[in-house]
C-alpha cells in the first residue's frame, strides 16, 4: 500500500458529531412496493423531531429507474423543515439538477463510483465521463446557490473487482475539490469496509485534496460498519451517514444490505462520550414508525433493546424456578 498522508488527531470526546440520516433515500430506493408520499413525509418529520438536523431526503434519478422516488418534489415541498436544519437530495446527472435547482434544498449529493463495472452499472457511463459532466452540474447547482457533496461508491472496495486502491479515491476526491465541491462523503456500496480500508481512504484523500471535508457512510453488510465509526473517529472525522432501522441497499449492486442504523449510530456516539444533539428515544419511535409503514421488522439492534438503561418492572419478569 502506497504511503499516505498522517492521521489527524482523534475527535475528542464531547465533540458534536453530525449524523446525517439517509433512509428517505438510500433506504427507500430500495423498497420494491411504493411507499405513499404522505407517509414518506411522516416519517422524515418524525425523525426531525427527534433532533435530527441533516437528513438526505430523496434522489431526482429517473423515475423509471428507481420509481419509488419519483415523488421527490412533492416530499421536499411536504417535510416541515425544524430550525438549523440541512436537507439534502441526491443527483446523478444535470437533468437530477435541473430538477433540485427548483426545490429548497441546502446541498445535493452527487455520486461517482470508484471502480469503472460499478460506475457503468450505476449511472451506465464510465468514471472520466461521469468526472467531466459534473461540471456542468455543479455550475447549475451554483448558480441555484445549493452546495455540493461529492459522493463516491465503490470506495472500499468493489462487488464486481474487488480491491479499490485507496489512490485512485484520493484522485477522485482531488477532482471534486477541484470542481469545488464542499466535501466528499465515501460510500460502502456493499459493507466491504474494513478498518484498515477506511484509514487507507481517509489518509489518501488528505494527501491528495488537503482541507477537503471527508464524510463516512457505511453499510452493516458483514456486521463492522460501527466497528469503521470508531476508525473514522480515531482519524478525526466527524460526519457519519446512516439509515433508520438499517434500511437501505444498492439495487445495482450485488450483494448490497443495509445502512449501518441511526439508532445503532446514536446510542454508540452517545454512549462513547460524544454529542449528536438527538433524543434516543423519540429517534427509536421514529425507527417504530418506520417499521411500520414498512411493514416488516427492520434490522437494527437498538430499535428492539431500547437504551442501556432501560427499566423493566420485575413483577413482569420470570423468576428461576429451584
């Protein structure tokens, strides 16, 4: 592995971490039956109230490639926006901009893969193509006065060629910074994050994008993704995607699963010593209400085990016999 940059220092406990909840779009993209407008906008609300503040609420792709987003203007026109909120959408191309520049919206999230296979599954183009329309995109979203996230997939690693060099993430977090994009998030497209990838890509974009803002956003696929926060911790990073119940899953990747969940997210921040300005509670009511409109029991741990100090009456509770 090529040498990188040297790690920052680690963000110190009472921090504020920014959690940015993504299920009203990488998690609904991936329902196959329609979840109606109305509910989408319940549900983004209630997270809200939990004291969410960041949240990527849907995606102007092509409603004939993901049909269960395309009522996002409707639900950006719907949600009730608390104060020192950031919202969010995702963009694949300049007709997805064309359509966010008409909308309130803070900063949109536009994505590239990092593997050419999963670039041309994704958004059917290869990478340098992707890289060169881009500026078209973000010349319309600055003259709209939205930000821009850059995204990257693929960037631990590849379901279709495995091994993606931490360099070639540093050269595409080099051209967003560039194109003047305000951050680069890193995908785990398919959960194959692993410690030593995360530090690799964090060290590798500070060399090559030094100042760059570096967002993290991890999927539980094989059960390490909070185990990838801490990594991101201990390198100084401090914006943290995830989804409500673990929803979540690319459909043009094989082998894709969910987000790492919010409320896992919340509860290990929180629990670790760090701030994130959400109620637990009211947050795992939001995870409840999502489950829900749903309509099956979703993957995350501590929708079902409540906070560590929950209480439970003993007169309800079997006694050993003998």
């Amino acid at each position: 592995m090529a040498a990188t940059a040297a790690p920052t220092a680690p963000v110190p406990e009472g921090a504020h971490i920014t959690v940015c909840e993504v299920g009203p779009r990488d998690g609904f993209q991936s329902e196959k039956s329609f979840i109606p407008t109305e509910r989408k906008i319940e549900i983004a609300n209630a997270l809200f109230a939990s004291g969410l503040r960041h949240m990527q609420v849907t995606s102007f792709v092509s409603p004939r490639a993901v049909p269960q987003l395309a009522d996002a203007e409707q639900v950006l026109a719907g949600i009730d926006r608390p104060e020192g909120a950031f919202v969010t959408a995702l963009v694949p191309n300049l007709r997805g901009a064309e359509r966010a520049a008409g909308c309130a919206l803070d900063a949109v999230h536009t994505v590239v893969s990092a593997s050419e296979t999963h670039n041309l599954k994704n958004v059917n183009r290869p990478i340098a193509q992707s890289l060169a329309e881009f500026e078209a995109v973000f010349d319309r979203l600055r003259k709209a006065g939205i930000g821009i996230e850059g995204g990257i997939a693929t960037a631990f690693g590849c379901p279709f060629e495995g091994v993606v060099p931490s360099e070639q993430v540093g050269r595409i977090a080099k051209r967003y910074q560039d194109l003047g994009a305000d951050s680069v998030s890193l995908g785990d497209t398919t959960g194959m994050a692993t410690p030593l990838t995360v530090r690799a890509a964090i060290r590798a974009i500070r060399e090559a994008a030094p100042g760059l803002e570096i967002h993290l956003h991890f999927h539980n696929t094989r059960g390490v993704g909070l185990a990838c926060v801490m990594t991101g911790l201990a390198e100084g990073v401090t914006h943290y995607d995830a989804a409500v119940g673990g929803l979540g899953g690319c459909p043009f990747a094989a082998g894709a699963t969910g987000n790492i969940c919010t409320e896992d997210l919340v509860y290990l921040l929180q629990e670790s010593g760090y701030a994130t300005g959400v109620d637990l509670e009211a947050l795992i009511g939001a995870g409840l209400l999502t489950q829900q409109v749903i309509g099956r029991p979703l993957p995350g741990q501590v929708i079902k085990a409540g906070p560590r100090l929950k209480r439970y009456d003993p007169a309800l509770t079997a006694t050993a016999a003998g």
